[in-house]
C-alpha cells in the first residue's frame, strides 16, 4: 500500500469541492416563471392578482396549466405565518391565470402556487410578489 498522506488529502479535499459546488447549484433552475400583472393591489373590497406563466425559452404563455396548490401569505414581510384567503378565478387570458385574494394588512404579500403543466411530469411552482394597500 502506497497511498500517501498528500494524496489523501487531496483526494478528500476534492471530495470537499465537489459537494460544495453540487449544493451551490442546487436544483436547475426552472424554465417556467410566474410574474404578476399589476404587482399593486388595494385593501378596498375584493382584490385581484392576475399571473401570467410564462415557459421562458420558448417565450410562450402557458396555458391549460391546472394550479392545484396557492397559498397566500406575507413572508416578504417577514410575517410568513400571516395567511389570508386565496380563491382561483380561472384563466382570463391565455396563460394568464386570475386569483381573488382578501388581505388583511397593508404590506407585501406573497401568492405561491404550484401548477400541473401539459407535457410536463414535474409540478412547476413559484410565486409573485404584491403589495396591498
Ligand atoms: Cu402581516
């Protein structure tokens, strides 16, 4: 046996740069992005956030996506375990998808949503950012 101590180290510092550099990628990042309409809504009545899906290499909208999962809550405020009511209101237009919202406070909220995409086996999930007011 001949390993010697340099190569050990070596070969465990290289061990080290290769998990360091797999968890700094972590997952790829996905091609679909949910963006908002109008990134302001008011605290007056009923509030609506329309999300555009967009598939960003292609620079198509997505539509027919089935979003089963939102949750509506003020994380960007730092206030992640304030929720408030969230209901889908179906696609307006064309890869844009319509969603009632009822804030309870002034101050950024956040409306994640996981959707089931055609063509696609993984659930694409993101969020968009608004402002209530
Ligand atoms: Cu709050």
């Amino acid at each position: 046996m001949t390993f010697s101590i340099s190569g050990r180290i070596a070969s465990i510092a290289a061990a080290i740069v290769a998990l360091v550099s797999l968890s700094a990628c972590g997952k790829p990042a996905s091609p679909y992005v949910f963006s908002t309409v109008q990134s302001e809504i008011s605290m007056a009545g009923e509030a609506i956030i329309d999300v555009r899906l967009l598939h960003q290499p292609s620079g198509k909208p997505v539509v027919n996506a089935v979003i089963f999962e939102t949750r509506f809550d003020m994380e960007p405020d730092g206030m992640g375990g304030m929720t408030a009511p969230v209901s889908a209101q179906g696609s307006p237009a064309p890869g844009i998808y319509r969603f009632s919202v009822a804030p309870t406070m002034a101050g950024r909220w956040e409306l994640k949503l996981s959707a089931k995409v055609q063509g696609e086996a993984e659930t694409v999930s993101g969020s968009v950012v608004v402002t209530a007011q």
